[in-house]
C-alpha cells in the first residue's frame, strides 16, 4: 500500500527530553574534534532553532562565546529562498576555523550551503538529517526519512487525544 500522506501527516514528534538528550550526544560527538588542539574557538547558533541545540552544546563543551546567525527559509512548512537577516561578529568567525555552526536540522540543505559559502572553514553540526541535507553537514546524531517532518517540543503542546476505540 502507498504511503499517500502529507510530510506533516508523518510526522517525528521530539520531546524536550529527546532535543535535551540528543543534542548533549552531538556535543559529545564533537568534543576535542576542533582544530589544532582540538578545541572549539565558539558556537554558532542559526536561529531559531539551532539556538537550543547551541545553547546545550555550549554548555556541554564549556565554550562561552556564542553568536548567531539569521537564516529564514521557511514559511511554516513551505520553502522559499534562504535569506540571512543577522550574521554574525566578523572579526570572530574569520573563514570559520575553529567555529563550531549548530542548527536543529538538515533538510533540503539550503540554509547550510548558503552558510558554509559564508565560512567555508566552520564545522556544520546538526541534531537530525534528511538525506538531502547530509552533504551539506559534517556531524549529526538522527537520520529522518525525507518525507518526513519533525515537530521540535517548541513547536508543540501537550494536549488530549481520544481513546484509540473512541475514533470513528
Ligand atoms: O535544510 P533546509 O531545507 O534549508 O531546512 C532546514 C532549516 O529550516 C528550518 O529553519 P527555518 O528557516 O524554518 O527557521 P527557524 O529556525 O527560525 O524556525 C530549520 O531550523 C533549519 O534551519
Ligand atoms: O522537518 C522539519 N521540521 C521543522 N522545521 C523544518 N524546516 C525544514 N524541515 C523541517
Ligand atoms: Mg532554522
């Protein structure tokens, strides 16, 4: 039988728990993986959605200089051209040597190239992939089928579902 649904039909619903402990497991993954000694000159959050998976990394590999990036590509789930908004301090990212760049996922992969032609030095970290944004990025914890589409906890509510025998 064919799969007829909607990417938002099929969708990975992530907990606050899941982010939380999937994103200390990608800080983990990149600990001691900088440069030179290893070290991580900062993080780099692209907002929003990478700000939360920054902000655990930050915490997990003791950087404290964080800065963001502005990327808007989407409006709700419809794509259009990736635009950057805010960039961030130029003096600190240089090509990006040293630069640790988060974000909550790979898509399509369009934000991440528009970066990377920014920095093309940086190290592109995200939390989850689809298969068509992994080139686009150096480390990530969760692979999710293309078709599908994740909710982040920020993005959600708990709320009350019927019985499964009380569905007509
Ligand atoms: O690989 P891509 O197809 O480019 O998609 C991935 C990007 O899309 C989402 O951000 P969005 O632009 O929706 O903004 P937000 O983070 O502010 O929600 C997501 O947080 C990634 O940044
Ligand atoms: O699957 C997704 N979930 C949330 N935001 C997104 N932006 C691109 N793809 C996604
Ligand atoms: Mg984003």
């Amino acid at each position: 039988m064919t799969d007829n649904r909607l990417p938002h039909e099929k969708g990975f619903h992530i907990s606050w728990d899941q982010i939380h402990r999937d994103s200390r497991a990608l800080a983990w993954r990149l600990d001691g993986q900088g440069p030179d000694d290893g070290a991580w000159r900062a993080v780099v959050a692209i907002t929003r959605g990478g700000m939360a998976p920054a902000m655990i990394a930050a915490r997990e590999l003791d950087i404290r200089t964080v800065d963001t990036i502005s990327v808007k590509s989407y409006d709700h789930q419809d794509q259009a051209e990736a635009m950057v908004l805010k960039s961030p301090d130029k003096e600190l990212m240089g090509d990006g040597t040293g630069i640790l760049i988060i974000d909550d996922l790979v898509d399509s992969g369009k934000t991440l190239e528009l970066v990377r032609k920014m920095y093309p030095k940086a190290h592109f970290a995200t939390v989850y992939a689809k298969p068509k944004g992994r080139p686009q990025v150096d480390t990530f914890i969760t692979e999710v089928s293309q078709d599908t589409w994740i909710f982040f906890p920020w993005d959600m509510a708990l709320q009350y579902v019927e019985p499964y025998r009380g569905k007509d």
